[in-house]
C-alpha cells in the first residue's frame, strides 16, 4: 500500500470529523436560540378558548411568569384601538367603547393601575371588526363579526398574544372574548 492511500485516508477522517462538529453546533444553537419555548409547553385548552376560533402565540414564558408579580401589584397598563370596518358602515365604537373594556380589564384584574411608572406589563388589545360584503374574504370570515387580538409585552417585548373571533356585536360577546384572554393569560402563567 503506497503512501497516497494514507493521505485519502486522513482526508476522508478530517471531512468527516468536521461534518459531525458543524452538525453538533448547528443543533445546539437552533436548541438554545431558535425554538420557541412553546415547543416544550403542552398547556391544557381552556373551555373559553373551545368556544370560538382562538390563537395563541407563546413567545416568552419565563419573562411571562414573572409578569404576574407586576400586574398584582399594579405595574401594568391597558390600552386599545379599533381596526374599523372598511367596505361596511362601522358600528363597533357604537356597540362598546375602548374605555369601558380598559375598565372591564382593570375589573378582571382586580388591582387598580398605578400612574406615572417607567417598568410595567403593557395590556395592548385591538377590536377589528370584520367586513361581512368583502368578496374576497374567507367563507368562515363571514360568519364571524370581529376578532379581538390581545397583546401582552413588557419593555416592548411581547410576551403572549391571543386572537379570538366573536360571532356577534354584541358588548357581552365582546366581554367574553377579553374575560378569555386573561384567563388563558393567568392558564400561561401557571404552566
């Protein structure tokens, strides 16, 4: 046996080491900074969240739990806007207003907010209100009146989102849908 045999030897061992230290970093990178921390929650469904299409998006859990020791203590704030209808007539601020669902939150919390903080969780929640004549919609859009996506962030790092459709226009349909979300938030936190 001569001497180049040898030298393709090494090569094909130094190639193959190489291959098996990128495959080793590579993984350990997309473990450590890549997946989602919801890849390794199986938290349980709530009844509220069976009862209308709902999403939740889980991207930071353990800042998430941290967050409850401010909102107890009243380190949070509530504020929200609407996302009109277009094509149709829009009757959602005539139906509740974004104030008397910053006070149903507040209500649900049970801790008044404090004023004048730097450091808080922020409770970011828009109504969008659905066009029902838009040709282009979905046909399972049709049937629903708006959704209500809530936004939980702390330093503008946003920790949960939850997205529920509400069938109807109704103010208590709309309470539900917010009273949901704190409860999948408080659900979140405890698991």
């Amino acid at each position: 046996m001569g001497r180049g045999a040898r030298d393709s030897l090494v090569v094909n061992n130094f190639f193959t080491f190489a291959s098996i230290v990128i495959i080793t970093i590579t993984l350990t990178l997309y473990t450590k900074y890549i997946r989602n921390d919801s890849d390794k929650l199986k938290i349980k469904e709530l009844q509220c969240q069976k009862q209308s299409y709902t999403k939740v998006t889980l991207f930071n859990h353990k800042l998430l739990k941290k967050s409850i020791k401010a909102l107890n203590k009243g380190y949070y704030k509530v504020e929200g806007a609407y996302l009109k209808s277009q094509i149709n007539k829009s009757i959602i601020e005539d139906v509740i207003s974004l104030e008397e669902i910053e006070k149903y939150y507040e209500t649900l919390i049970g801790v008044e907010p404090k004023k004048e903080i730097e450091k808080f969780l922020k409770i970011r929640f828009e109504l969008v209100e659905n066009d029902k004549s838009d040709n282009k919609s979905k046909e399972k859009e049709r049937f629903k009146a708006g959704t209500l996506i809530t936004s939980f962030r702390i330093n503008s790092k946003e920790l949960l989102r939850f997205e529920s459709d509400f069938k109807f226009m109704y103010k208590n349909a709309i309470k539900q849908r917010v009273d949901c979300s704190m409860k999948v938030y408080k659900n979140y936190v405890k698991n």
